[in-house]
C-alpha cells in the first residue's frame, strides 16, 4: 500500500502522457450537445472519486449530478428515461456486473457513457461510448490508492476539458511534483492519536468531503477504527451526541469557501474535549497536519488524500495489522 500511494505522482504523470486528443473531443462533444442530466456509477472508493468529479461538474459547469443507485437497474429493471444523458463510470478493474450492467443500459437507451477505468480491457471499458484509461498501472494492494488518485485526476481532467479551461488544465499538469511533495508532509504527530483510537469522525465540507469519505474508508480497511464521514454542516446535527472528551476528530480544511468553517469547527470541538486533527495549509496556524497547495484549490483535495495515505499505511503497522492484507476483502468485489 505505502509504495503504491507512494508512486501516484508517476503514473499521475503517465496519464497526463495519454488521452488528451480523446477528451479535447469529448468536451467539445458535450460542449456542443449538453446532456440533460448526469449520474455518476461507481462503488467504494471509486465512488468518493466520483463524488469529487461530481462537485467538480456541479461547481465548474452548473449541470447537476447525482450518484446513480445501481439496483435500479440491476435489480428493479426500472424504465429509467436516460436518453441524452451522461453516465459516468469509475472503476479499477472494470469488472463488477453493478457498475458494468448500467453503463450498457445507459448507452442502449440513448445516453452518452464515459468509463475512468484503470483496465482497458475490461467489461466496463469495452461497455462505453467513451473510455478513458487511468494509467495507474497493476494495484496489488487491496487497499485503492493510486488508482483513487489517478481516478481523482481523470475527473478532473474530464471537468477542465468540458469546461475548455486552460488554467485549470494547466495546473493538472503540475500535480505530478505536488503529489510528490505531499508523499513528504510529515503526519506522524497523528499516530499518537490514532494508534489507541477506536473510532473516529473524519470531516470536509465542498470539494473535500469526497476525501474525507476516501479516508473513513481507509481507517476501517487497513486499521479496524469505525469511522464516519462528515460534511462539516452536518456534524453539529446528530453526530454531535457522540463528542465527548478525547474523541478523535480529522478535519480536512483545504482551501476554498469552507475552509474558514471547517477552522472555526476545529476549535469549537477543541473546545467540547475532542482531540482534533486539524489538516490545513501551511498558512493556517491553528493546523495539527500540514496540506500540499496546488495550482488551484479545487485540486487541493488530491494532494491532501496523497499525504493521509502515507500516514495510513503507517498507522495500519502501528497498530500490529498489515494493510496490504485487510481482513475479510480481496481487490476485486463483484456485485449486482
């Protein structure tokens, strides 16, 4: 796991290196015919990719986007209206029927199908009307992290090319050193906390909540902590009850709109007891764990999920577990 997060600004590098004709035209394409919905089709880590791809469409483009619930194909054989809409699969293997299965119906019926998908061989790749490969190379570790990066810049890209910004695709250029540098951040001031913890909230708001569902993902794969994901709007709501002296609390604040909130959250649930992991810019002084910046704030979340799965892996040894080998999981789940 820790060499394969370790190698993401590579194959990062390696995927800029491919592709970018196909989705000038894919722009172009959706530029010229905008489609009158967008569902997203993924699971797991995939899907937090998704869900950041989706913020960026939302944010960038105004077309809203929705997670597609995949039993309503494969299951219900719902008479879903789907034509003239953008279906957009992420996946790894390409493999699972739940993922593979909508995308042939969405494509049957009339809508435009796009698979960010690291096998180009895959059922899924050879299912879509637009295919677009990670380039993040074999992932031995059962625990997705270079292709979730790989994955996060694929979105991005799709985003930048429909939206025809040079500025935004010029700073993807630039994240194969920033990832790089992220490897470097140190985080171990986290394992005090997190070595003993047996649960966590793990919280963003915007353009980072889609890490910091990616990471309660990995605090219950690789170190057994039950962990919760939370939009820092949402956290004063129910999850409030739980908070209690010594709670552990990792906060994404990475730049943009709700950063200045997620700050001023940290220091509240300082104030009510919890132990607080503030991750934030060099810039913010009351920050536990320094942030990579990138050319723009809405990439900042890539850098950031770079430097926690350095520290992740590290965490699962510290805690007497091996994060390549997760109890109960295997690399590829197929699901209907």
């Amino acid at each position: 796991m820790l060499k394969e997060a370790c190698s993401s600004g590579e194959f990062v590098a390696e995927q800029l290196r491919h592709d970018c004709q196909r989705l000038e035209e894919l722009g172009q394409y959706l530029r010229a015919t905008p489609p009158s919905s967008v569902v997203t089709v993924a699971r797991g880590s995939s899907d937090h990719a998704a869900n950041y791809a989706a913020y960026l469409i939302m944010a960038r483009l105004g077309h809203i986007v929705a997670s597609l619930p995949m039993s309503l194909v494969t299951l219900n054989q719902a008479p879903l209206h789907v034509k003239n809409a953008l279906a957009i699969a992420i996946s790894q293997s390409g493999q699972s029927p739940d993922v593979v299965e909508p995308i042939r119906y969405f494509r049957d019926n009339g809508a435009t199908t796009v698979a960010l998908v690291n096998d180009a061989n895959s059922p899924l790749a050879q299912g879509a009307g637009w295919t677009m490969p990670l380039h993040a190379g074999p992932e031995l570790s059962v625990a997705a992290t270079k292709s979730f990066i790989t994955s996060m810049v694929a979105g991005a890209r799709l985003a930048g090319h429909w939206q025809n910004d040079p500025a935004f695709l010029a700073g993807i250029e630039e994240l194969p050193e920033v990832l790089q540098s992220a490897t470097q951040l140190d985080w171990s001031n986290a394992l005090d906390v997190l070595v003993p913890a047996q649960r966590i909230m793990v919280v963003g708001r915007g353009i980072s909540f889609s890490v910091a569902l990616e990471s309660a993902l990995k605090f219950k794969e690789t170190s057994v902590i039950q962990a919760e994901a939370f939009s820092g709007a949402e956290i004063k709501h129910g999850p409030m009850a739980l908070i209690h002296d010594g709670y552990p609390l990792l906060i994404f604040a990475t730049r943009g709109p709700a950063q200045a909130g997620l700050i001023a959250l940290a220091e509240e649930m300082r104030g009510r007891g919890a132990n607080v992991l503030l991750a934030a810019p060099a810039d913010v002084k009351e920050r536990n764990l320094t942030l990579a910046t990138t050319a723009t704030p809405d990439l900042d979340p890539i850098a950031a999920i770079q430097s926690f799965y350095v520290m992740a892996a590290h965490l699962s040894v510290a805690r007497g577990l091996d994060p390549d080998k997760p109890r109960h999981l295997s690399k590829v789940t197929k699901t209907n």
